[in-house]
C-alpha cells in the first residue's frame, strides 16, 4: 500500500485499516504475525484459530488488502510479514485525533 506524497495514509487507505482492524479475529492475526520478527508460517495461524482454510484465506486477503501484512510465497506455502511502517502510520493518525 503506497503512502500519500506527505508520508500519511490517505483517507482510502485509512478507512481501509480501519475496516480490516474492526473484526476481532483479524486484529488477533495482525498480533500473532506481529510478534514475530521473522514472517509468520500461514499454516501457524491456522492452527491457533477454529476456523477453516477458506475464513483465514479471506481475513489474510483483508489484511493485505489493507497494506497491514506482506504475503511471501513459496511455492504453495505462504509466510506473513507485519507491514510496521504503516501499522505507524495509521497509528499516528489516530493519536492525532
């Protein structure tokens, strides 16, 4: 997710994060993915959430939507990375409130 020319999230891309964090399970992922330095295996979420395959493939597909995560691919596998600079910015944005 690009930033504006000012650095700051766009109206867009702030509404977008917004939407995505408002479901408690994908704010739960954006933690476990966070609390990893390294990107976090899809198949470790997965165990550590009761719901399917095709539930988790939709809350990843809105949080990468969103700009919030960063999906490497290899092969069939999926690693998650925390997008921190714009978790930052959206974080900034919100305590300017």
């Amino acid at each position: 997710m690009a930033k504006s020319k000012e650095g700051r999230l766009t109206e867009r891309q702030f509404a977008r994060i917004a939407r995505a964090l408002a479901e408690p399970r994908r704010y739960q992922i954006l933690e476990q993915i966070g609390a990893s330095a390294e990107p976090t295996p899809c198949s470790a979420i997965h165990e550590t959430h009761d719901i399917s395959a095709a539930t988790l493939s939709h809350h990843i597909k809105e949080l990468e939507t969103a700009g919030l995560i960063r999906i490497e691919r290899a092969g069939k596998f999926m690693n998650l990375a925390l997008e921190r600079g714009v978790l930052r910015a959206y974080l900034d944005r919100l305590a300017k409130i």
